[in-house]
C-alpha cells in the first residue's frame, strides 16, 4: 500500500464562482485518487478559456471537518478538489 499523501485545502475566502466548499476550507486530509486533468470550472464561470487541472479525491475525517461535534470522529468524507486548492501537508491533525 502507498504511502498516504496529506494535502490542506487552501483557506481562501475569494470572492466569485468558487468550487471548493467553504467547510472543507483549512482543512487537511489525503488524495485518495486523482481523478484525471478537467476544465477549470471557476474560470468557465466567468467564460475565460479554462485551464485543464487536476482533480483530486480527498478524503477528510469527520473530526477534522467537525472537531469535537463530529458525531462519529472516524468516518469520512470524501470531495473532489481541483489541485489548485491544494497544498502540501506533513500530516492530518
């Protein structure tokens, strides 16, 4: 089995059509799959010509996402965030 690798999701706030779900902002959990390269919805949303980007499966603890009012810590959630969202992480917390 490989090696898990740990990515944050950036903590942005921008303004505009964004992707990426606000509660996962911040948050750090690992690539579980990379889906393949895709149009940049975000700068399809405004009609630029998009970028082909990769997408990333992630997947997040729930105590990560909800900390302490994680209803049941050890289950996961999994999202598809495009790479650009996603910075490098030495591990979860």
């Amino acid at each position: 089995m490989a090696e898990r690798r740990y990515v944050r999701v950036r903590g942005d706030m921008p303004p505009g059509h964004v992707r990426t779900p606000a509660y996962l902002r911040g948050k750090t959990g690992w690539v579980e799959r990379t889906l393949g390269p895709f149009p940049n919805p975000e700068q399809l949303a405004y009609g630029v010509p998009p970028a082909k980007l990769p997408l990333m499966r992630v997947r997040f603890l729930m105590s990560e996402v909800w900390g302490p009012a994680a209803e049941n810590p050890q289950d996961t959630i999994d999202a598809e965030i495009y790479s650009h969202w996603l910075e490098e992480a030495p591990h979860a917390t």
